[in-house]
C-alpha cells in the first residue's frame, strides 16, 4: 500500500452509478475530487449530494477530448465508459471512443501530472469464459464482432493501452477487473438483471428472465466494489485485479429472490437469450485477497435490501413527478 493518503484525484465517469460512490468515498477520506463526466449516462443527481462539499468539482467535460486540470493530481481513476448492455448496444461508437481515446486522454492526464492511473476494467474481458471461476491469468473467449464486442474490445484494448503506457512511458498504472456490481443509484432503466427485475416485480409486471435462467453471475454490492478499486489504487500494483464477489448466482434464482424480498406475485416469463450472453461469471478473487487484503463484506440479504429501498424512493419521486425519479 502506499504510504501517503492521495490529496487530489480525478474521477472520470464520476456521476455514473459506480464512480459517484467512488468519489463520495474519497471526500469521506479526506481528498479532494475533481469529477469529469459528459453525463452520457450518468447523472448529475448521483452527484448532488457532493456539490457543497469543500474539494469536491464537477466538470461536465467528454474525456473523448483532451483535458486539463489545473493544479496538482495524485490519482486518475478512469472509470468513464457506458457499462450496462442496453447503454453500450446503443452507443457502440461512444462506447469504444471513450474507451480508446477517453482511455488516451486519461493516461495523457496522469503523465502530465505524474499521477497514479487505474483502469475500471471489467470481467467482459473473459467474455465467455471457458475457465471458471476466472482468474486474471485467464485471456478470455470474445467474439470480436459480436454485438458485445464493442464494449469487451473496448475494454481490451483500454488495458492493453494501459499496460503500453507502464511498459514503454512508465507510468504508474493499475488496472481492476470489476464484476457485476449492483446497489442504489442504479438507474431505472439500467437494464442489467437487479435493475430490470427490481423495476418489473415493484411494478407488478412479469419478471422476464433471459434464455432458461441457469446462466449465472457473481453480484457484489457497490460500497465493496468501491473499497476495492480505491485499495488497488493505493496499492503499488499493476494488476489486473479481479474485485467481484464470490456469490455466485442462477438469473432464475435471482429473480424468485427478488420476487420473494418485494412480496409480489409478480410471474417469471422467458425471453430469448441474447448473442454471445456469458453461461458463467464468477471471479477468483485470492489476487485480491493477498494483495490487497480485500474481500467483499456486504452480504447479498443486505445488499438487495438497500437496492430495493434505492428502487422504491426512485419510482415514488417518479410517481410524484420528480426529476431525479
Ligand atoms: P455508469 O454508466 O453508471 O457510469 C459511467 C459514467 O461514465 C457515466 O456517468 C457516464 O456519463 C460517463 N461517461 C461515459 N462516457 C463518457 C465520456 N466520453 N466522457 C466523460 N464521461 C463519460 O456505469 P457504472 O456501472 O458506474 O460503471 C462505471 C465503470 O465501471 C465503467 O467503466 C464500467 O465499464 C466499469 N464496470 C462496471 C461494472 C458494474 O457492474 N457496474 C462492472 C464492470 C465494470
């Protein structure tokens, strides 16, 4: 770990679901944070909450372009990227521009400022895995013209930018491995499994599981998630680091949790399985574990339940007529 506690760190993608938690936990330590997001999908609402903060700036800049930021900066912590299927099927270009030029762009900035950079890279990169639980050393099984491929290449590649600018520049780089993350602050129309099925059954709607349901995902509450990436980046390591939990999950499983933790009786209907859709996601967390002494500790009963009360208080401002809902 390294010895001095980061005074300044700018946080790309920091008004999106991961990175605003990400920026509210490094005030709470004591930093200060510059905030850089285009807003492609996050919100300003993620970040509300931290505007009056001292050391807290938001810069609604795209990271596509090159950027400045004056002053002294000890971490850059790139998380900026559309990350939920529905986002990047819809913004293929944006997708990969952010996560080649975006990526650039931020590894220029930490070289200016001879600052620290993480990667939030994502378990996509295995694709669909052929090995599980995955550990780093496992290369992946994309296809890369597949209809995830731009979000999964993207990312590819974005580490392998990362790795260019530590072998060939030496730059002092990490990269994390995230996993399927989950808690408040999710959008309603995310579209990834907790989100989509949280929304159905408060709705009373049918839960629409994908294919017969057995694939499985690891979900991890995103206060864990957050305590991982800020320990991989105070620590001297290159990674990659897996930082996902353990829990692994059956979508079918999932949604009778769901079902059963909103008491609705709401039915579970099929859908087809989209192409290339991992059968299995878990990830072998030991790197972690050793390195960085982290492992996730909010439970998936809690987890879900903070969510669900996130979910409620969003519909009923909807309700209302609240922006933020
Ligand atoms: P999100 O969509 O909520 O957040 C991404 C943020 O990046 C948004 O606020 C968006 O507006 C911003 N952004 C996108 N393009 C930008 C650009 N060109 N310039 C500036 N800002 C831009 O997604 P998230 O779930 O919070 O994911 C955050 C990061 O973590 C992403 O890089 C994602 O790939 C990675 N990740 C997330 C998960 C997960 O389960 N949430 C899993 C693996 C990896």
């Amino acid at each position: 770990m390294s010895a001095t506690p980061p005074r300044r760190v700018v946080v790309t993608g920091g008004a999106g679901f991961v990175g605003s938690w990400l920026c509210e936990a490094l005030l709470d330590d004591g930093a200060s944070v510059v905030c850089v997001d285009n807003l492609l999908t996050g919100r300003q609402d993620n970040v509300a909450d931290l505007l009056d903060r001292p050391g807290f700036e938001f810069l609604q800049r795209d990271i596509c372009e090159p950027l400045d930021v004056p002053g002294d900066v000890d971490w850059v912590l790139h998380l900026a990227s559309p990350a939920s299927p529905p986002h990047y099927l819809a913004m293929p270009i944006e997708t990969m521009r952010v996560g080649s030029m975006g990526t650039m762009n931020a590894l220029d900035l930490a070289e200016r400022k001879a600052a620290r950079f993480v990667l939030a890279s994502t378990s996509e990169v295995y694709g669909d895995p052929l090995l599980h639980p995955q550990p780093e050393t496992y290369w992946g099984n994309v296809n890369p013209v597949g209809p995830r491929s731009v979000y999964d290449e993207s990312k590819r590649f974005a580490e392998a930018l990362t790795t260019a600018y530590r072998t060939s520049r030496g730059l002092d780089t990490g990269i994390v491995r995230i996993f399927n993350t989950y808690g408040p602050r999710m959008r309603l129309d995310d579209g990834r499994a907790i989100p989509a099925f949280l929304t159905q059954a408060l709705a009373g709607d049918p839960i629409t599981v994908a294919g017969d349901g057995s694939q499985t995902r690891s979900i991890c509450f995103v206060t864990d998630t957050v305590a991982g990436i800020r320990a991989l980046a105070a620590a001297d390591d290159a990674g990659p680091v897996n930082i996902g939990s353990p829990y692994e999950v059956s979508m079918l499983e999932l949604a009778e949790t769901v079902r059963d933790l909103v008491g609705t009786s709401s039915e579970i209907t099929f859908v087809p399985l989209p192409q290339d859709d991992p059968r299995v996601r878990r990830p072998d967390t030991a790197r972690a574990e050793r390195l960085l002494g982290w492992r996730p500790v909010v439970g998936p009963d809690e987890g879900l339940k903070r969510t669900l009360e996130w979910f409620r208080g969003q519909l009923e401002a909807r309700r209302l007529g609240h922006p933020g809902g």
